[in-house]
C-alpha cells in the first residue's frame, strides 16, 4: 500500500511522459528519403539523377539470374517462370529474352513502322530502291525462309519492321540459349522483372519476392539456383536485416540494463524514472526539429537518439549519487555544478555539428542539442522530488576501502600513457585511411552490389554511373535534341568508347521527324505506278501489294505519334523510364551501355546545349569527401566550444588539462582500433567518436570532483561504472549485429566510452597524495 | 493423284478415328531407317505470284535428328536442323542461326518432317492431330496443327508416300498459298511427279482459284 502511493508518483509520469512523446509522433513527419540528409547535388541534373535513382523507375527493376544446371534445364525453367510471372499481373515487365514481343508490341511497331522506322526516305520509295526490294522478296520468298517472309513481305517490302525491330532489340549483351538470355560469359540464364508497384513499396516488394521465388519452385528447379538483385531487394534486405537486429538487440540490452538496474538500485521504478527524461528529450527534440525544419529525416533520428544515449546517464548520475533518505536539494548541492557544466559541455560540443554541411548532420546536431538540453532539465527539476518521493538511491555507495585500493593505482598514472602511446604508434604506423566511396557507407553488403553489377552488365541493363541528362520545355524538344545526338552516340559506339546507349529518341522520334518521315512517303497513285515500274517482268500480281500501299497511305495521313501512344506495355516500360516530367520540365536520359572511356564520354557531351552530363558515381563520392573534409572543421568547432566551456566551468587550468587529456587518450585509443580493424573512416564514425566524447566528459567531469569525501567518490566510481555498463549494454551490443552500419556504430562506442572510463579515472581524478596535501581548488 | 480422300479437315471435325493398323507399322519401318540420301523438287504456289516458283536440291537425313535441305537451284542455300538448331545458310555464305524452342511455328513444322522421317509418333503428337489413310504402300498423313497460332499461318501439311518411302510433302497456308516438295531417292531412275497433275486432285481450294491477297501484318 505504502509502496504503491510511493510509485503513483513516478508511474503517473512516466505515462505522461510516454503519451506526450506518442502524441507528439503522430506531428512529426519522418521522411526516410536519403536525398533529405545528403547535401544537394552540385548540379540540377546530379540533384535530379539522385532523386530518380532512388525514388523513380530503376527501383522497381529485378534482375533475377538462374544458375547451378544445365543450359537447358535454365532455359526451361525460364521459361516456366516468366509465363508464370507474367499471368500472376504483379509486373509490369517479365522479360527473358524469348520470342522477342508480345502480339501487342509487335501490333504496334509494325502498324506504325513507316512513321518509326529510321528508313524511311524519299529515295527508298524511289523506283530504283523498290525493284532492289522486290528483288529481294523474290528470292526470300523462294528460299526455305519463304514462308516466313510471307509474313511481313508483301505488307513491307522495304523493310521498314525489321528495322524497327532492330532498334528495339539492340544492346545487351545477353546471348540467347533455347531463346532465353544467358550471361554472355557464364552459364547464367537471365531474366528482367519491373514490379508494378514502386520500388519504395516494402510491402510490394515483398509480395514480389516472395512470386518471384514461388514460379521459381514451381518450374521444378531441381539443382539450379536462383539469384535475385535490384535496389527493392537491397531496400527489402536492408530493412529486413536493420529491424531483426534491433528488435534482437533491443531485448537483450533492456534484459541486461533492468537487471543490472535492479541490483544497483533494488527498485524496478528506477527504470521508469531513467525513461522519463529519455522520453521528454526525444519528443521535445523531434519537435524542435520539425519546427525547424519542417520534417524530420528518418536517418538523422537514428543518430539524433544516438547521441541522445548520453541522457539515460543523467537520472542515474543523481539517483546513484543520493544518500537514502536525503533532501533532493542535499544530492543537487553535490553534484549539481558538475552536472551543470557536464551538460552545458555537452550541448556545446554538439553545436558543432550546427555547421556540417550534410543537411541531415544539422538535424542531427539540433536533435541532440535540444534533446540534451530537455533531457538535462527534466531530470535536475522533473526528477528530484519523485525521486524522493520514492526513495531511491544505491543500494550501497561501495567499501572505501576497495576505493581507496583502486585510486592507489592512480600513483602509477603514468604508466597509463603506455597504452595511449602505443595507440599513437599505431596511427602513425597505420594512419587510418578516411572513407571516400559512397557506396561503402549503404547497408547494402559488398557481395549483394558485386552480383548486382555482374547481373546489370550481363543483361545491359542500365547502372547507376555515368548519364547525360537532356532538358527541355516539351516532350518533343527533349527528342529533338536527343535526336542530334543520335549520330554523336553512333560515333562513340564505332570508336569503342561506349558500347551503345539507350535513350527515348532511338525508340521515339520527335514529331518533326515523324513528319518529314510522312513528306517522304508518296502518295497512293504515285506509289501503285511505282510499284508497277518496279514489278517489271517479275511474277508479282499488282494487287500483293495492296497492304502496303493501304499502310503506306494511312501513315501519311496518321497524326504524328507521342511516347504516351505506346499501346504496349513491354514498349512503354522501355520508353517510360528514359522521359519524364518534374516541375514542369521534361528531362530525357542518355545511358550508356559498357563504357570504355569515361573521358571521352563526357567531352562529348560538352557545351551541347540543354545537355547535362554527369557522374552520378563521382558526384556522390565527391559530395561524401566534401562532407567529411567539413566534418574535421566543425569537430574543431565542437573541441574549442567544449574547452572554452570547461575553461569557464572549472576555473582551473591542471583540471582542464587533466579532463580533456582523459578525453584525448580514449579518443587516440578508440581511432587506433578502429585502424587496426581495418575500418575506413566515415561520417558515421565521426559522429559515434563525437557521441563517446560525450559520454567520455561526463565521466571525466565526475571524476575531477574535488572537495569530495571518500564515500561519495565510491559513490561517483560505483554510478559510473553502472552508466557505463549500461552503455556497453545498449551500444557494445551492436558490435555483434548482422547489419554492417550499426556494426559501425558499436565499436567505436565501446571502445571510447569504456576507454574514457579508465582514463576519466586514472587521468581526471586527482592523485591521493596530491588530494592530501592540499584539499579542495 | 496425292490425294484419294475427302480433305482431312473434315475428318478432324469427326470424333477421333483408330488410326488403321498399318500406322504403327510404318512408323516402325520409317524410324528403321538410319540414314537417307534423297533429291527434291520444290514447287511454290503463291497467290501474290503470277506463276510458281521452283527450286530443287537434295536431302540428307540421319537418325535421329539431322536434317540438311541444300537447295542447287536457282539459288545455293543450306538448311540445316540439328537437335533445336536450324541454320540458314543463304548464297552469301552467312549462316542464320536460331533456335525452334524460341521460335514455335519453325519448330511445328520442322517436326512434320523430322517426326515423319523418324517414324516418332510422339513428335508429330505434339503439334498435330495426325489423319493417316490409304495403305501401307500409299499412305498419306495429314498432319494439322494444333496451336491458334499456328493454325493462323498453317492449314495443314500432307505427305504421302510408300512403304518407308516418303513421296512428296505438300503445305498449305491458312491464306490458301501452298507449296510441295517431290522427293526420290537419289540418282532415282523413276519418273518425276509433275505438281500441276498433283495439283488437280487437291480438294482444297485457293490454290488454284483466283488471286488473294496475302497475309498482310499481323493478326489483330
């Protein structure tokens, strides 16, 4: 009864708290687009290119590959699969290479194949040009082909399907086994899928999947293997992996950090009293930044709660520092100037992170400083009075005798240095190497980018590399000038620069085209003389002609046709993805297929107008060298606002210099383990060091206490050691994660917060003789 | 005289008749035969041309599956059908390669020839409904596809022959256009069929009616 009134208290709080920090979520919009936390693109057409990687057509694109049986096997069960894919109606697009195109793909390019065709001249329906044609159909026609040329002959006599068909079937790379696409250099059958859905679409992505695999077990694969790869797998997998980790991670570290909550303090309110502040940090800072900003970015809240982990020590720095039974004042008069400027050190040193360059750091940075701030507040005036109320405190401040045994250790301080020194040999011998590829940084794991790239050459599919964006106010006025470059790209395909190159102009031509195309097609009358002229003493009756002359006369009189007329969808999902509108603007794609040299490519495109040309890899890559570059500007921002801080704070220049030398030996350790585990440095890392200084000053700060007696200095030893335990819970835990980012952040933490420990105390505390001759300063 | 019996179509449209007790026995005979060295004559009927076109050449076959069409005149080319592949080889020498599993109308009618030539019931089974009638020493099988798609193009294919002996392989578009190829064993000192007599007896009609416009395109 007595217990329960003692936690109303607390509990009545601790659910305040959870409610506002729930309503406050459903304010808040996270967006979890990365182009929101990267900085702009230096260019509009980089910015663009970004934005369409990651949001637009390529990432609802599958690469799926077969392999493991023989060619044959594959090829059936290719086939199997993608009839089955197709009938299941979630894909826009099932492609494996057989039978070319559908009856609506090929309904459609021969009915307009005088307006798309590339051969369409005045001189082709010249009488010269016909009599080769009908030449040419007469020997077909008594060939074994013959029945074949049939077909088409007598419809088209000058060819103009099959070389609209050619257009269409060009590029990749793909060899064709039983009329399915192999990899040209492995015995891999290949297959392109466009899911319906967009490739942000978890759920669809993974009904896709999950068909994908299913047609792939139903085709009875025997030995074979299936391989899928595209950026909705990666997003799926990423997402997948991220969430099993830290639902994994989340149980332990909550198991372990309540009981070692509950030995310390032997009361289960201790948890919820740790919780409130945490809670109220994390509403107000969210708040706070989507007051600033507008939204919030789902990767920078990840972090922001990272640093944030250095609030769950505040309420347990003043519960671990209070007598039983003592006045909330009696613990804050203690410990509340070091507090104080702890906090105020912190917050400084996170203000830094206000001038990063990456968007997403300077939501970061004023999440943490906000949060901290919050978190502090609630717990110097929400905190002390439930506390009391409830009575918490140690359960026992330790023997000082164990205390003073351990703080004996600090005499031969010096031989502390050994292993700062020996780290500081090791950066010297093995400097570490900064993070200059982008891609390393994705959740993506290096063996999913290498097969996703080696399934992407195999089919010729377009990757994320080199584009050159075309601009205009029109449909058309992006075609014509895609269509001057027609002959710049054949150029550079016959010089081996590039492979080839997909864009919207080699499939659509421009109404201007069309149009000409239309002036050159004679009218019905001169066309049947012509064709009579031509037939001359060949056995052709006039009247096989007549489906050509009918097509020939309505092509001339048909409107010029847009890329939105394409009546098939295998055609459009070719087109789409190569033409769109943002903001009013249409933009074409030039993507090159195997490019050879990078150089040339990109002089080519130089000074066309309306004509970007961009790396997309360079660009990413430069825009992450750019932001680490900036992230040692204002890490020294950060160091100089915490020293002028401490400065002021500690009015003391050895105590100064004994709290950052703690800081500085843990940071010069932690960063010769990261090099020695061969870990390039990124952002991430930054950002974690910076969060371990953090935590490092904290314990560096309550260590350098002076004016303290022994029993409060096991108190302060016994609080940090549990803060820190519970850090090496909640972040060490994450060294042992599947996921390769959170991986990176729970080394550096273990290392820099347990580090700073040791070092808080053997280098910030005062040596026991020193502390004897002259008490206090 | 090709053809003694009423057009297999309308057997087709008829519950499915025993096929007579000497299908068996020359699918038998003729999947007996391992190797065949044979001339032809080939005459093309089209009703966009105003008169015939004709070719003539030689015929290798091997068991199980090698088939070579050299055509001498008017025209050298080489067709060649080796398990799923089929190359064409034109008179400039450049070989046209494909596969029939990627191309299903190739592939229905080269297994006409190469079901029958290999005495494989199961083959032919596979895209055709197979009418044998006549006897053994003068059959005739109509072979009528199956598939839509291929009936879109296909009426039917008729061979006859003698014993193991294949005379002659007459195929009729859906458009009414036909052609026939003559076979006989080589250096062969009987006489050769004339496809104008053949032509008379055919119940089908088109070949010989008036002029029609060929397939223009593809079906809607």
């Amino acid at each position: 009864m007595n217990a329960a009134r003692r936690a109303a208290p607390i509990l009545a709080t601790f659910l305040a708290a959870l409610l506002l920090t729930l309503t406050t979520f459903r304010f808040i919009d996270l967006r979890n687009d990365m182009a929101d936390f990267l900085p702009a693109a230096p260019t509009e057409a980089g910015r663009l290119m970004l934005q369409e990687l990651r949001s637009g057509a390529p990432t609802s694109l599958l690469l799926v590959g077969l392999e493991g049986a023989a060619p044959a096997d594959l090829a059936r069960i290719s086939r199997a699969m993608a009839a089955r894919l197709a009938a299941s109606g979630r894909f826009e697009l099932v492609a494996n290479g057989e039978a070319g195109f559908d009856s609506e793909a090929e309904r459609f390019l021969f009915g307009n194949r005088y307006l798309l065709s590339p051969t369409v001249t005045e001189a082709a329906f010249s009488v010269t040009a016909l009599r080769r044609d009908l030449e040419k159909l007469l020997d077909v026609l008594s060939s074994s082909a013959g029945i074949l040329a049939q077909m088409y002959g007598f419809a088209d006599p000058t060819g103009a399907f099959v070389s609209v068909v050619q257009r269409w079937t060009e590029g990749g790379s793909a060899r064709s086994i039983d009329g399915v696409w192999f990899a040209p250099d492995a015995n891999r059958a290949l297959m392109l899928v466009r899911m319906k859905a967009a490739g942000l679409d978890l759920t669809a992505q993974d009904q896709a999947d999950a068909a994908i695999r299913a047609a792939f077990t139903a085709a009875s694969p025997g030995p074979a293997r299936l391989l899928v790869s595209g950026p909705a797998i990666f997003a799926r997998d990423a997402e997948r992996s991220i969430r099993s980790d830290v639902r994994l991670l989340s149980i332990a570290s909550t198991v372990l950090v309540a009981g070692l909550l509950l030995l310390r303090f032997r009361s289960p309110l201790v948890l919820a009293v740790i919780a409130v502040p945490v809670m109220l940090a994390v509403a107000v800072a969210a708040v706070a930044v989507q007051l600033i900003f507008g939204f919030v970015q789902g990767t920078a809240f990840g972090f922001g709660m990272t640093m944030l982990g250095v609030t769950v020590d505040y309420p347990v720095l003043l519960i671990g520092h209070r007598k039983r039974g003592e006045a909330a004042s009696g613990t804050l008069h203690r410990i509340g100037p070091t507090f104080n400027l702890a906090v105020a050190s912190a917050s400084l040193g996170l203000v830094g992170m206000l001038r990063a360059s990456l968007p997403g750091l300077v939501q970061v940075g004023v999440f943490a400083v906000v949060g901290v701030l919050a978190a502090a507040a609630a717990t110097r005036w929400l905190l002390p009075p439930l506390i009391v109320a409830a009575d918490l405190a140690p359960v026992s401040a330790g023997s000082a005798q164990r205390l003073l045994r351990l703080e004996h250790l600090r005499r031969w301080r010096v031989w502390g240095l050994v292993p700062v020194a020996a780290a500081a040999l090791v950066l010297v011998l093995y400097p570490p190497r900064l993070e200059r590829d982008l891609a390393n940084l994705s959740p993506v794991p290096a063996e999913g980018r290498a097969l996703d790239q080696e399934l992407r050459r195999q089919l010729g599919a377009p990757e994320v590399g080199q584009i050159a964006v075309v601009r205009g106010a029109s449909v058309e006025a992006v075609l014509r000038r895609e269509e001057t470059l027609l002959p710049v790209l054949d150029r550079l395909a016959a010089g081996k620069v590039i492979d080839g190159a997909e864009l919207a102009a080699r499939y659509m031509p421009s109404h201007a085209t069309q149009r000409a195309r239309q002036a050159a097609l004679p009218d019905g009358t001169t066309l049947a003389e012509r064709l009579g002229e031509a037939g001359d003493e060949l056995p052709f009756r006039p009247e096989a002609f007549a489906p050509f002359r009918q097509d020939v006369e309505a092509a001339r009189a048909r409107q010029p046709l847009s890329p939105a007329d394409i009546a098939s969808p295998l055609l459009a999902a070719r087109v789409q993805p190569l033409l769109f509108q943002r903001d009013g603007v249409w933009y074409g794609l030039i993507v090159p297929r195997g490019i050879n040299d990078t150089a040339a490519l990109g002089a080519a495109f130089a000074g066309v107008p309306d004509v970007t040309y961009v790396d997309i890899g360079r660009e990413l890559n430069g825009m992450l060298a750019d932001s680490t570059a900036n992230a040692w500007t204002w890490l020294s921002w950060s160091a100089a606002a915490t020293i002028v801080a401490l400065v002021i704070g500690l009015r003391d220049m050895s105590r100064v210099a004994r709290v950052i030398g703690a800081l500085a030996a843990s940071g010069v350790v932690t960063v010769a383990v990261l090099a020695l585990t061969g870990a390039r440095l990124s952002l991430i890392h930054i950002v974690t060091l910076q969060f371990a200084a953090g935590v490092g000053l904290d314990y560096a700060l309550f260590f350098a206490r002076t004016q303290v007696d022994e029993e409060e200095r096991a108190r302060t030893l016994r609080t940090l050691v549990t803060c820190n335990a519970m850090t090496l819970m909640t972040f060490g835990l994450l060294t042992f994660c599947e996921t390769a980012l959170l991986r990176t952040i729970g080394l550096p933490v273990a290392v820099g917060t347990f580090s700073a420990l040791v070092f808080g105390f053997l280098f910030a505390g005062p040596r026991p003789e020193a502390e004897r001759a002259s008490p206090g300063g | 005289m090709l053809l003694h019996h009423p057009a297999p179509l309308l057997a087709a449209a008829s519950a499915a008749e025993p096929p007579p007790a000497w299908f068996a026995q020359l699918m038998a005979q003729l999947a007996a035969i391992p190797e065949r060295h044979e001339t032809f004559r080939e005459e093309k009927r089209l009703a966009a041309l105003n008169r015939p076109l004709l070719s003539e050449g030689q015929l290798i076959y091997r068991r199980p599956s090698y088939l070579e069409k050299l055509t001498i005149l008017p025209r050298k080319e080489i067709l060649l059908v080796q398990d799923d592949q089929l190359t064409l080889t034109g008179p400039d020498g450049s070989p046209r390669e494909l596969s029939l599993a990627s191309r299903p109308e190739i592939g229905v009618l080269v297994d006409a020839v190469g079901g029958t030539l290999s005495g494989d019931v199961r083959r032919l089974q596979r895209s055709y409904t197979v009418h044998p009638s006549g006897t053994l020493q003068d059959w005739q099988l109509a072979l009528v596809p199956i598939h839509p798609r291929v009936q879109e193009m296909l009426r039917q294919i008729v061979i006859r022959g003698s014993g193991p002996a294949i005379r002659s392989v007459l195929t009729e578009q859906a458009n009414g256009d036909a052609q026939i190829m003559l076979i006989e064993r080589s250096r062969s000192a009987e006489g050769p069929q004339t496809f104008a007599g053949t032509q008379a007896d055919t119940h089908q009609p088109g070949v010989a009616g008036p002029a029609r416009t060929p397939q223009a395109g593809p079906k809607p």
